[in-house]
C-alpha cells in the first residue's frame, strides 16, 4: 500500500505542477500579445525616419554622432537579459554571445539579474547595472537610456557602443545578435537614375541631421527594449507550454504504474485470503 500511496502523491504533485505551467504559459502570452502589438504600431514610424535618412543621404559626417573617437581606446556593451528564468534558452544565448564580445577594453552596461548575475559569477566585471525591467516597455525608457549613452559617447570616451540583445522576427521565431548603434551610419541607399530632380532641403541637411540623427537613436532603442521583452515572453511561453505537455506525459505514465501497483497489491491481497481460508 505505502508504494501505490507514494506514485499517487506523485500523481498529484505532477499535476498541481502541470496547472502552474500551463497559466504561466497563459500570462506570457498575454503580455507577449501586448509587447508585440506595439512592436507592430511603432515599425512604420521606424520605417518612415529610416527613409527620410536616406533621402538625405549618406557619407556625410556634420554630426557628432557620426564620427569616430579615434581616441578612445575602450567599447560600450550594453546587454538585455531577464531578471527572471524559465524561458528556455533565452538568457544562456544572449549571456553566450555577450561574452563572447567582451575583452578587456570593454564596458558592460547589463540589464537583468540573470546576465549580471551570470558576469559576477564568471568575475566578469559590469560598468552598470539595471534590474528594472519592465513587461512592457515605454519609450520613456528608451530614451533616458539613449540620451544617457549618446552622451558617453559624445563624451569621447568609448569607440562603439554595441547592443545585445534578441531580436523579434516572428511568434515563431527570435534571433540573439549583436548590433552597433554608435557611431551612427547612414547606409548608402540606391539612386534612381531616371529622376532628375534634386530635392531640396529647409532647413539645411547639417540641422535636419542634427534633429533626426538623435531621434533614430532613441527609437533604436524602443525597439531594443520591445524585442527583448516580446522575446523573452514568447520564450518563457513554449518553454511552460512544454513543460505543461511533459507533465501530462508524466501523470499518464505514474497513472500506469499505480494501476499495476494497485493490482498486484490487490492479486496479493486476494492469495494470502485465499490461503488463509484454505488453511481453515
């Protein structure tokens, strides 16, 4: 009786865990639905200033964010992770590849406890931390974190700023990878040869840059801080979603063994009644 009593407690405990994961699979969906809505309202905005850059042109170099510190012998890192775990291999990847980029002449600015936790563990040492993560994200945010470091770089301390950090594409699919935000780049976008009209610019292109230039770096990171947290949701979502399948498979198979624990426990109650009438 004690074993067939031992794989029911069992039985029972799987299944309570089965029913966490599966509403944790639930909340990360809903906040996952909200990170990526906004994601999708604030692409087209993305979009529009990416354009009016091109239109301005490239291999100009009137702003300051454009040019290199050809003094500075240090980097920035900045790296978003979670302050929580159960998301698959969502922090491991980033921490991997944040490591990876990281030497002795390089400035970690860390978000998330499981990244800085992770870095002092391997006596890595942080520059900053930031633990205050938020489900959703504001672009207030985002630009307090860009003003901050488009003001260290402008300070001519760093070389380049780099971010890591995962990249939404998809419900399906989210990509770790490294991007460099400072210096700013314009990329060199193709001219249609057929057009004849050379646009004007009012106010000059020098003050339209030195509006907009800033503006992208903000957005930039909007967009740093949104993937990460849709990223990680949709993470911790097929990571509880699998776990709640696994605990379902792990209650089916104890289920089995109580059964056959249960009727060999009966056969030989049945045997030693049987012998104990027999020797009547």
């Amino acid at each position: 009786m004690a074993n067939s009593r031992v794989i029911k407690n069992r039985i029972r405990t799987v299944q309570n865990t089965g029913k966490i994961t599966k509403t944790m699979a639930m909340v990360s969906t809903a906040k996952a639905v909200k990170v990526v809505t906004v994601i999708k309202k604030s692409r087209p905005y993305a979009q529009r200033l990416n354009k009016i850059l091109d239109t301005l042109g490239a291999g100009t170099d009137v702003h300051p964010l454009l040019k290199e510190n050809p003094d500075a012998t240090r980097k920035l890192l900045i790296v978003f992770t979670a302050n929580r775990g159960l998301c698959g291999g969502f922090n491991a990847n980033t921490i991997k590849i944040a490591k990876a980029n990281t030497d002795e002449n390089t400035d970690v600015f860390m978000f998330g406890k499981k990244g800085i936790g992770s870095f002092k563990f391997a006596k890595m040492p942080v520059l900053k931390e930031n633990t205050e993560l938020k489900d959703l994200p504001l672009f207030e945010h985002a630009k307090d974190l860009a003003n901050e470091v488009m003001e260290m770089y402008l300070s001519g301390k760093y070389s380049e700023v780099s971010v890591v950090y995962t990249q939404y594409l998809s419900a399906g699919s989210q990509k770790t990878t490294v991007e460099k935000v400072l210096p700013f780049s314009i990329e060199e976008s193709e001219k249609n040869e057929t057009s004849l009209i050379e646009p004007l610019f009012n106010p000059n292109k020098a003050k339209l840059l030195s509006g907009l230039i800033p503006k992208v770096v903000r957005v930039s990171f909007f967009r740093f801080l949104l993937d990460s947290a849709a990223s990680e949701h949709l993470a911790r979502q097929m990571a509880m979603n699998s776990a709640a399948e696994n605990a379902k498979d792990m209650v089916k198979s104890l289920t089995l063994s109580y059964n056959r624990a249960r009727q060999a426990q009966i056969t030989t109650e049945i045997a030693e009644i049987v012998g104990g009438a027999e020797a009547l």
